[in-house]
C-alpha cells in the first residue's frame, strides 16, 4: 500500500486530521504509511505528520476508526492493475511501422479508460453558527438571509434557535458542500455581509461523507 500524496496534502490545507477535530485512528492509520522524507510541495502534510507524532505514546489507544484513512490509501492490486496497463507494449529490437500503429492505440485506448474512470464527489455535512447582534434582532430574517445565499455545490438543511444567554439566541444550521465547489471562507464572507443581522459565524463540526 502506499499513499496518494497529492490527494493527502489537498485534504489537510484545511484540516488539522483526517478526519472530525482530534486525532483519530484515522490519521494512525495514514501516519504509518508516510515515507519520509516528505518532499517540500507537501507543507501540509509535513505539519500534520509532526503533530501527530506527537501522539506516538497515545496511537493504540485514539478513538475512532480507520476508515477515513482508506480514502488516500493506493491498494496494492490498484498499484499493480495500473503497472500492467500501462507496461502494454514490451520491448522490441526491431519497431516497425505495424507496432508504432499497435503501440498508438494501445496507449490511445489505455488513456480513454483512465478518463472514463468516474471521479467520486468529495462532500462534507457542516454545522455552522450565525450569532446575531443581540437579542432584538430579527432571526426569521436572519434565517431567511442565510438560506437566501445559493453557491453551486451547497444544499441548505435542518437548522435551529439556540440560547446562549441574556435573552440572545443563535441560529445554527446545517448544510451538505461539494468541497471542490464551495469554500466555507467564502460563504462565511457572504453571510457576514448581512451585517444589519450577523455579528459573527462559527464552523461549529464538519464530516466527509
């Protein structure tokens, strides 16, 4: 097994683990398939594998599973399939015009496989919190303004009224993003422009589907 780096390093710009907001078994799991030394293009992923390190006393014991790991995890078979596919043509003294042809639309056929593999949509479920200015403010309004907001990519869903003291409340709300799609930087920016309602928004807990 080894890891899709690429992959890896484009997950954590944003994130401190694999998964949820604590070490995990998760990141356990990716951690011991790290070969070092980490090229300098993987900042992200040099970050995280010191941190976690950090934990090495505690890695039998972290919560969780590895499943999330799986997700930047080359099989083996998948590693060898692909070997076998591109290694089409063999080696031949002696190349003709015939194998230049048959090499061509091997490579032209392996090349349509590859773009014809479907690509998984990455996606979390966030839950994000919009504080108001006090407790005069208008939270249908607030509400409707922030569902008012529509980025390809985001689906808006449940949400709730929650009190956090003198009188004021604050609405917290759940929303499913394509990650490719939608930054949760930017769609912080556009609720914050409703200033008349917001005073602040939080990310309250994010998971991949």
């Amino acid at each position: 097994m080894s890891l899709n780096l690429d992959a890896l390093e484009a997950h954590l710009v944003t994130r401190s683990y694999i998964e949820g907001y604590a070490p995990s078994q998760a990141d356990v799991h990716v951690f011991k398939l790290v070969t070092q030394p980490i090229g300098s293009q993987y900042p992200h992923i040099t970050r995280w594998f010191a941190h976690i390190k950090s934990y090495s006393a505690e890695h039998d014991t972290l919560p969780g599973t590895s499943n999330a790991g799986q997700a930047f995890v080359v099989q083996a078979a998948e590693e060898k399939e692909e070997e076998e596919d591109i290694d089409l043509f063999g080696s031949d003294d002696e190349e003709s015009a015939e194998a230049e042809r048959i090499k061509a639309e091997r490579v032209a056929a392996y090349n349509a496989r590859k773009a014809n593999k479907p690509k998984a949509v990455a996606k979390s479920v966030v839950t994000l919190e919009v504080k108001p200015w006090d407790d005069e403010t208008d939270m249908k309004a607030l509400e409707d303004a922030v569902r008012s907001i529509s980025m390809e990519g985001l689906v808006w869903g449940a949400s709730k009224l929650v009190p956090i003291g003198y009188g004021i409340r604050k609405l917290q709300i759940t929303l499913v993003v394509e990650d490719e799609l939608v930054s949760l930087d930017e769609l912080q920016e556009k609720i914050s422009e409703f200033d008349d309602y917001v005073q602040s928004t939080d990310v309250a807990a994010m998971q991949k589907l």
